[in-house]
C-alpha cells in the first residue's frame, strides 16, 4: 500500500496543519490509518519537516514533502527577550503577517498568545494593532498553525486569545480552532475541562459575541479589556464602546455569568493621569458589582507616536499604578498585574503590529 502512495504525485501541495486525524486519514490514503495517527501526532508537537518525522520511512516521508506543505505560513521573524519572551513573525499565503508570542512566567508555565485577525479594526487609540487597521480575518487554519509554530518553539500550558485583532468577530473561526487545540490534545492537557479552563479569550467589549459564547460556547475564560469604566472616555479611548455602550456590556457579561459561572478577568491598561485617579477604581469597582471579576491591570506599554486628543499617552509610574490597585483593593476587589512581559521585543500588550 505505501508503495502505491509514493508513486501517486499531485501537483498542487495541501496543507496538512489544522486537519482532523479523520481528514488526515481520508488524504493519506492508501497509506494505513496507522501512518495518518504518526503525522497528525507529530503535527501537534510543531514538527518543523517531514523530515523530523522519524517513525516514518524515508521513501514515504518524500513522497509526502512532494505532495504536501505542513504549514500554510512561515516564520519570516523571530526575536527572543531576556525574560524568557519569543515573538514570531508569520507571513501567511496572501503576504499579511501577524504576530504569535510564547510568553514565559520565568517558571515552568508557558502561555501562548495568539492572533485572530490581520490588524484589527477596533481603533482603540492605545494600542499599536488599532494603529495599524483591519486588513481580514485570520482562518482556522492559520490560527491552528500560530499554536503549532509556537509548539515547536516550546511546549505551553495555557492560551490567551490576545494578540493581533476583535476575537469576538472572528468567532467561528476561533471556535475551530479551539477544537482542534482542544480535541487534539495540541497543548498537552489530556483532560478536555481542564483544557478549556487554561484558554483565555479577551475581547474590546462585543456584545452580540459574548451573548454568543454564553449560548453556545466553548466555555474558555473570557476577560474584557474594560480601561475604565467612565463611559464617555471609554468612546474616546475604545471606539467599540459607541456601539456596545457599558450598561449592555454589563447585563451580557451578567448573562454570559449566569450561563457558565467562571470568573471573568476585567483588563485595565494603565495610561499616566488618564484612568488611574479614585474616580476612575470606584467607577471599576462599580461596573465590577454582581459579578464575580478579578481586575488584571497592565501598566501601559509605550507605543510611539499614539496621542489622545494630541495629548501624547505615557505609562504611569509605579507609585500611580500602585496607588489605583491600592484603591481598588480598598473596594474589596481582587486585582493581579501584568507587568512589561516581552517590551524589548514588542512583544508585551498592546505592541504588536
Ligand atoms: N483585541 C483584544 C485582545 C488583544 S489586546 C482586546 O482588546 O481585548 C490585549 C490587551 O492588551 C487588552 O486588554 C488591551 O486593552 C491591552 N492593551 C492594548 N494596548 C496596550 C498597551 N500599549 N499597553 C498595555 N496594554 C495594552
Ligand atoms: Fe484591537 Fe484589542 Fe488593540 Fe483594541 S486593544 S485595537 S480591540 S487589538
């Protein structure tokens, strides 16, 4: 049967990233089922070329590279920070990039940070990717392909949807991606639950999206890039807010609560004499009322160039930041802080683009 497989060419190469085993199996053939289990498991390891696929004859591994691409994309960058932080660069098929970190806590946790869309089309006026704009979405494949490049970068734990693009408005494509992260074991957690307790989606704030996930899920921690809570400088510094305005984002985030009760990250982005006075931790605080929240809150990362209302933003200082944390734990809220991961290689929130 193998020796039939090596002498039927095609011509133009598919790629095998992101397809089920079941896919698998029905390409490869007449190659056993056997075969087809070996490359999608190397497949979810990140291997780098068939010819790392050691199990694997020589014969049928080139008959393989002949008909087949593994990814769909390619690392065109890559730059590591002494912190432990990798950035990639992928160039997808059409020539847009976008950006993939593996981020390190200087333990043994890694977490993967991964891009749904090729720019983003937010605007929100303190973030590099909302400098940029929207040029598409990202497909499954090639978000199946970040977690593969990643893979073979380094195994990793945990997932956060929260590089390049709106998550929310690329909904159906992350949805299979997850599976097949999920389903295909790909981060290395056998157990499906505690899978999904591990991934992270953050969204500017899309309403019809999060009344999306709650009826239909996947059930993944869900975190809400809130900045503040005063609705007239949330227009100004997330323009989704014009059209998904605060008392709605909250009653969906209630909904969405009430449907799968896990507690939901609220990121606040800290930008120096903007949203870090009292007023601005009782107004979090208050949105926070009646549902179960911890406040992640991440000093600016400084992005040249990017103003509000001319006013060039500037991260706080540490006695700032301290300060809001110190008034929102006064409130009796749970707060974490995310800080600088990844800067010298713009890899860190909000810097990638
Ligand atoms: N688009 C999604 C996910 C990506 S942004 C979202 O907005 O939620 C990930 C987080 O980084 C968001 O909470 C965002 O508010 C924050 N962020 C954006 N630019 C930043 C910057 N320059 N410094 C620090 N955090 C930033
Ligand atoms: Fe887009 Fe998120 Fe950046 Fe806003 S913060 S522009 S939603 S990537």
């Amino acid at each position: 049967m193998e020796t039939e497989f090596v002498h039927c060419f095609g011509i133009k190469k598919t790629i095998l990233a992101g397809l089920s085993l079941e896919e698998l199996r029905e390409l490869l053939k007449p190659l056993p089922a056997f075969r087809a289990k070996q490359i999608f498991r190397w497949l979810t390891r990140g291997v780098r070329s068939f010819n790392d696929m050691t199990d694997i004859s020589c014969t049928v591994r080139e008959a393989l590279e002949k008909r087949f691409s593994l990814y769909s994309s390619v690392i065109s960058q890559r730059l590591s920070d002494s912190d432990g932080t990798v950035k990639i660069q992928l160039t997808l098929e059409d020539g847009g990039t976008i950006e993939s970190v593996l981020l390190s806590d200087g333990k043994e946790r890694k977490t993967a940070c991964i891009s749904t869309q090729v720019g983003c089309a937010m605007g929100c006026v303190f973030c590099k990717t909302g400098g940029v704009g929207f040029r598409r979405n990202v497909s499954a494949g090639e978000i199946i392909e970040q977690f593969l490049h990643l893979r073979s970068i380094a195994a990793f734990s945990n997932v956060v949807i929260m590089g390049m693009g709106e998550p929310l408005l690329n909904l159906s494509a992350l949805r299979e991606a997850l599976d097949f992260i999920v389903g295909g074991n790909a981060i290395g957690v056998a157990d499906e639950s505690l899978s999904k307790r591990r991934i992270t989606v953050s969204t500017s704030g899309i309403i019809a999206g999060i009344h999306d996930l709650a009826d239909n899920g996947p059930y993944i921690r869900l975190a809400v890039s809130l900045t503040t809570a005063d609705e007239a400088q949330r227009e100004k510094l997330m323009p989704v807010t014009r059209t998904n305005p605060l008392p709605l984002l909250k009653k969906a985030l209630m909904y969405y609560q009430r449907k799968t009760p896990k507690r939901i990250t609220m990121e606040a982005a800290l930008l120096r004499n903007i949203n870090t006075s009292r007023k601005h931790a009782d107004l979090l605080a208050e949105f926070a009322q009646g549902l179960d929240v911890v406040v992640n809150v991440i000093p600016w990362n400084p992005v040249a160039g990017l103003r509000l209302e001319g006013v060039p933003l500037q991260e706080p200082d540490k006695a700032e930041s301290e300060r809001f944390i110190a008034a929102l734990q006064r409130r009796g809220m749970n707060v974490t802080t995310r800080f600088k991961k990844g800067r010298s290689v713009a890899g860190a929130c909000g810097q990638l683009g």
